[in-house]
C-alpha cells in the first residue's frame, strides 16, 4: 500500500510522518506551492509535486489534508477511478469525495496538531468513514497502523465530535490566551498559571467535566462576579465573553 | 507554629492536608457545620469546631478558607489582637482582614481543587501579601514549606490572577462540560476528547496559547464557521458562545 498526501499543513505534515514511521510509503506530496510540498516530503522521502498533472496514478490511497474550504476545488480536478481518496476533516461529509473516485471515505484524526511538535498518533482517535464496507476494511486496516482507537462515525457524527473539539480544544486555547493577555497588561508572569492548565486538563481525564466545574459561577459567588465584570469594563469583548460563560455554567 | 482553619471547603481540604502532611500543627478546625469541621478535622488530627466562642487564643496564624462572600461575615466575629489572620482569596483585598488583628496577610494558591484529589502542592505558585514586611517574612516561611513557587502581590495583581485563572480554568472546564453534553446527545462517549484535552493543555507548557492557536476560526474557515452555527441553531446560548469566542480569535 502506498499514499499520496495532498496538502501540506499541520495535519497533512503529522499524518505523513506517522505513515512514514508506521512504514506505509508515501510516494507524493501535492501543495500548489511547491516549497510547502517539498517541506513536507523531504521528511517522509516522497516525491513533492505543485501540479496535478503529475499526480501518479498509481498510488493505492489519496489523502486530501487540507483547510476545509479547499477541499471541494481540490475534489473537482480529481479523476481517480476506483482508487481510494480519503479527507481528514471533521467537518465536511464524505460525499463530497464522490466526483474523485467511486471508493472514498473519511479519516479524521482527532488532535491538534503544530508543524514541530511530533504528536503520539497511538493516543490519537481517528474516526473513520467508508463508501463501502470493502473500502471500510481497507481504511480500517490503514487506520490501525497509526492507532488503535478507530471509530466508526457517519458525517453527522463526525461534524458533531469537530464542534465539540472545537470548544474543547479551540475555544479552551483562546481562554489560555486571554489569560495570558491579562497577566502581560500587569506584568505578570503566564508561568503561574501553567499548573493550573495542567491540572484543569488533568481532572477530566478520570472524572467528567460537569462534575468537577469550580469557580465563582458554580458556588454563585454573586460580589466576585461582579467584581470580575468591573474590572472588565474596559475590554467589553472580555466582558461579555465573562458575563456569557458565568450564565452557561449556572444554567448547566 | 500552629494553625487554625475556619472553613472545610475544597481549599481548606487542600491546604489543612498539604500543612499535615508538612509537618505544621492543625490545632482546630471551624465550619458551622460541626459535621463539615469534623470531616477535615479528623484527616488533619485536628479538633473540629462549629462554635466561634471555642476557638483557641493560643494559635499562631489562622487561615480564613471560605466562599469569598463569607469572609466578611467571619471577620466580623473574630477579635484575635496580634495573631496572624490570612485569607486564601484570590479576588478580596487583604484590608478586609484589618478588623480581625493588627497582623494579617493573605496566602492565594492557585490551582483548582477537588474534595478527593490530592493535589502536589509543591508544584502549586502560591500568592503572598502581608500586613508588614515582618509579617510578610512569616507568612513566606509558612509558604514555603508548602511550595517553593511563591509570590509577592498587591491584592490588584492577586485579582487579575484570578481573573486569568477563571478563563483559563473554570471557562475551560465549562467549555469541556460544554463538549460533554454535545457529544452525549450523539450518544458519543467523552473518552475520544479525553487525549484532546490533554495535548491542548500539554502544548502551552512550554508555548505561549497565542502562538498555537488552532482550529476554524483561527484559519477564517467561513464556510466550517456557518456550518458549526447552523447546527448549533436550536441551542442559542452555545451559538452566542461559538459565536462570540470565534470572533474573539478573529480579533487577538
């Protein structure tokens, strides 16, 4: 079996080096720019390409790994035959592989991923979709080479597992972001609060997260909110960011 | 040195185990629920009180843990001359100490506490603030055979860390809970986030959450964007919080 990978992101960049590392040869690396795709190929020893028409047609699975809003262009140029094009996102319905090919599916690999850092694709859930139960085997038997926990999903599900990643994962990253930005404004350190990610992380690992919610909002500390809402009354955005996830705790 | 503790919540828990177990003396602990006092006491070899007129003269420092609203009430009730009177609040001033002794500080540890959870306090950055700087040099003495990460701040610097520490901790423990209840409408297990999760807070460890942003928003996926919204239409209060925090991304 070998691959060709087109895109050339994050997550493009983290399943080409697990591949790589699980022996699954990959033959091509495809971005319009060819210093994107040369990036990425020069560390899975494939070939990087900018042009379509120089796609080999006889790779045995196309993975498509790039931003969702350039799947469908992407798709539209395809012409695969019966060789099987899969897409990573968690957001986009497998359907949209039809025109490619007439085998396809879906690999999603729950994580976030960075260019640098190597991610431990055994920990990594990946949520994978099939046009056939033939082709459900063979990207099933793929998947398992990067990770034990493959899930079946269909695209509803899959769409709901990306938005409640993207407030698990996505949102949370922003709040650490904010709360750096309020420590630079008084010069305090983002160190002190590392711990407390750690370990906020670390409790919903064993316990659910609506068991272990703590904070003003929960004991309905009524001075300390309103104490945090002046304090905010400068930066109205954060205010209301405050004042809205205060509400949604009280209400769950 | 010995110790009092009025309050038998969460922080209390900790911080009358993490004295324990560094050897500093728990004399007596208050609840006015003798029940609550005595469930501490007794993991701390302590006597437990529910009674103010039973608390002993003969402490050296007496550490107020209770709901921020409940601090003033307790302070109130107390007359303890020159003893030593601290209170764990991130968000009150220490002035509000003054009625109580001549002689008060405040020792803030930041992190999120559980009942069960024991939590390494070695690891935990604790904020210090004294009345004098003689009460300043004990109050750091006692820190710091809690933990090697201690702090001077002023009670505004101490508020802005706490602050930070909501949106870091307690909103992104609701956005996990948030998460949760998606996920468990599909009938998804919580499980597949639980790696998410982790390598979210794993990442900032070392990074700063500005740089690693990831995810839609961050990418300007309009198309992924309206889509999340659209399924989130019969949930307004999700799709005002989708809304909002995407915007906020948008504009960091």
């Amino acid at each position: 079996m070998n691959i060709v990978l087109l895109g050339s992101g994050k997550v493009a960049t983290q399943i080409g080096k697990a591949l790589h590392n699980a022996g699954i040869p990959v033959a091509q690396v495809y971005s319009p720019t060819l210093e994107h795709a040369q990036t990425l190929a020069m560390q899975v020893h494939a070939k990087a390409i900018s042009e379509l028409a120089e796609l080999t047609k006889n790779a045995d699975v196309y993975i498509i790994s790039v931003k969702d809003d350039a799947i469908l262009g992407l798709v539209d140029q395809l012409d695969l035959g019966d060789k099987i094009v899969l897409h990573t996102s968690g957001s986009t319905a497998m359907d949209v592989l039809k025109s490619a090919s007439t085998n396809y599916g879906v690999l999603y690999p729950l994580q976030t991923f960075s260019f640098d850092k190597t991610v431990d694709f055994s920990q990594v859930p990946i949520a994978v979709e099939a046009s056939s139960p033939e082709i459900a085997k063979q990207l099933e038997a793929l998947a398992h080479k990067l990770s034990p926990k493959i899930i079946q999903m269909t695209s509803e599900q899959r769409l709901v597992l990306h938005i409640a990643a993207v407030f698990a994962c996505n949102f949370s990253n922003h709040l650490y972001a904010i709360a750096e930005q309020l420590l630079e404004s008084k010069g305090i350190s983002f160190d002190y609060l590392r711990p407390l990610i750690a370990e906020t992380a670390a409790k919903v690992q064993q316990a659910l997260p609506s068991e272990v919610q703590t904070g003003p909002a929960i004991r309905k500390d009524e001075k300390i909110l309103q104490k945090h809402l002046d304090f905010l009354k400068e930066q109205p955005q954060l205010q209301e960011i405050y004042r809205l996830l205060s509400q949604s705790i009280v209400n769950l």
